[in-house]
C-alpha cells in the first residue's frame, strides 16, 4: 500500500536512512510505527525453530510494511530487515489511525490490502503444504507474475537469488537449483547466463 508522502509528512512522519542488513522492528516487538519505503528494499523473514529463516515478502519503494499488528495490538509475528540501504518513513501509530479517521479513502486501500494478504497467504500455506519442489517454485512465480500484473504468456526476468527463491518456498537452496535444472529441461523456465526468466 501507498499514501502519498506529502500527506503523511503532514501527519508527523520522519525519513530514516539506514544502512543496509538493520533490523527495523524483530519478531515480538510492539507495533509503535507506520513504515513506507522511499528507497531500498525491506525483507520480512521469520526464523523457525530449526534456526532456518523463511521470507514472508520483500517490499521496495513506494510500499508499506507491518501493517497488521498496528490494527490488533498484537507483537510483529517477523523481523524486518533492510536488504539494501533504504530510506523509510515512519508516522506514530497514533498519528497514523488520525490520518486513517480523516481520509475514508485510505482506510478503503487498507482494507483491499489486508484482504489481498490474507488470500495470498492462503494460497501461500496451500502451496507450502504441497511436498514437491517443482509446484512450491511455480507457485511462487506464478504469483510473483500475478503480483506484478504481468500476463502468463510473457517471459518475466525474476529479481530473486536461488537462496531467495529456497527462503520464500521454504525448500534448501540445493533442492532449488536440482529443480530449476529439471524445469528448464521440461521448458517451464528459462536460465540465461544464470538468469531465471518465467
């Protein structure tokens, strides 16, 4: 989700700059904060108890991250963490639910926004529940594709490492490079000079 910068520097928010690989908020904090990203990338990642961290989603400028926990009072269920250097506006929770009060149209563009992260987290556990690699990988990028309004039939370069693609499918990076080689065989996938095109 988006709000226009301006409106929410009228409300009170600060831009930060941190360097890339800061901690934002860590699992279990309180929500105090609204983030948007001006520039950069910030990753959601949850660690399980085998030490292994699972990406919940990556977010890039123009984004909002963490919203949930700020509506029901509850700790953040993930860390975020810069990926790259960013600079990311941070309005009060309290100042945040007074702009929510005096722009209807707002509170709107929330509402889609938590019905979308719902679904796609349905769609997310069914696919994670789904044991083989090949279906996690294409789900993955088939919602990527769908994430970025990009039509089946066209070729998308993917953004994403293996070890990316292995910490949001929850796979081992090595079952995630076996599994690229199979589907480019198959010609589900495309690797160009080590590129990933889907």
């Amino acid at each position: 989700m988006h709000i226009d910068t301006d409106l929410l520097y009228t409300w009170g928010a600060v831009a930060k700059k941190l360097p890339k690989n800061t901690i934002i908020f860590y699992e279990n904090d309180a929500p105090l904060y609204f983030y948007q990203i001006l520039e950069g990338a910030v990753k959601m990642i949850y660690t399980n108890e085998d030490g292994k961290d699972l990406t919940l989603g990556i977010f890039t400028a123009g984004n909002s991250f963490g919203e949930p926990p700020l509506f029901i009072g509850q700790p953040y269920p993930a860390s975020a963490i810069t990926q790259t250097d960013c600079v990311i506006l941070k309005l009060s929770k309290s100042n945040f639910f007074s702009c929510l009060a005096e722009n209807p149209e707002i509170q709107t563009n929330v509402l889609k926004l938590f019905a979308w992260k719902i679904y796609n987290k349905i769609v997310f556990s069914k696919n994670i529940i789904n044991h083989k690699p090949e279906y996690r990988i294409q789900s993955f990028l088939d919602n990527l594709k769908k994430q970025q309004n990009i039509n089946s039939t066209i070729k998308m370069k993917i953004p994403y490492t293996r070890q990316e693609i292995a910490d949001f499918t929850g796979l081992r990076v090595e079952t995630v490079i076996r599994t690229l080689s199979l589907m480019c065989k198959n010609k589900k996938i495309e690797i160009i000079d080590h590129k990933l095109f889907y």
